[in-house]
C-alpha cells in the first residue's frame, strides 16, 4: 500500500520501490481497499532486501516492528523512518472488521506518505 501511494503522490523527484525480509504475494485485501481509493496496486512486486539494495537509496521507510527488527543494518548515512503500523493481514475478526484495519492502515500510510511531499 505504502509503495501504491508513493507512486501515485510523491511524483518523479521518487524512486519508489517495495523490499521486504520476506517476500509475499499481494494480499487481495490490500488490493481491494487500495483500489477502493483509486490506486491499482495488482501488479506490484516486492523484492527481498538484502545490504546492496541500500547502495542507491536516500530514504528507508520500515513499516512494521519486524521489518524495523530484523531489516538488514541500514547505513547511517541513510535516512531512516520507522512507521510502526500494525501489520493489517495479521487482522482477526469478521469480514467488515478486517477491512476495517486494513483501511485504517490504508489511510494511516496515505497521510504519512503525503507528509513526505510537503
């Protein structure tokens, strides 16, 4: 979701891309909520991270406590930020109450991501 909005506001001066420890398909939920705000998000792909990814990047943004914990060591001369969100495919509930959390993180993202185009 973080990558879809980035796309779509930051504009050209971002290079954008997802990583992760893990990889993961698309969550359909996510898929869902994200096109519920006009962002198609379905053909997005993530990569595993490792020390190399980090050889051209200015900014990291980790979104969760395992990616903060267990994130390769990021270079200090990197700018780091950790949105410590909660994971929303680890939701439990009925149907509504997950796509609740999922678009709660949705919009919780969308206006950290704006923040980093003022």
């Amino acid at each position: 979701m973080a990558e879809g909005y980035a796309r779509q506001l930051l504009g050209d001066d971002f290079i954008v891309a997802s990583a992760g420890i893990e990889t993961h398909g698309l969550n359909p939920i996510a898929v869902k909520v994200m096109n519920e705000d006009g962002v198609d998000i379905s053909q997005q792909t993530s990569t595993l991270i490792d020390a190399d990814y980090f050889v051209h990047s200015n900014l990291i943004i980790t979104l969760c406590g395992d990616a903060r914990d267990k994130c390769p060591v990021i270079p200090a001369t990197i700018k780091h930020l950790h949105w410590d969100l909660a994971d929303p495919a680890q939701a439990q509930g009925t149907e509504q109450e997950v796509l609740a959390k999922f678009r709660e993180i949705r919009d919780d993202i969308k206006q950290r991501v704006l923040a980093l185009s003022i």
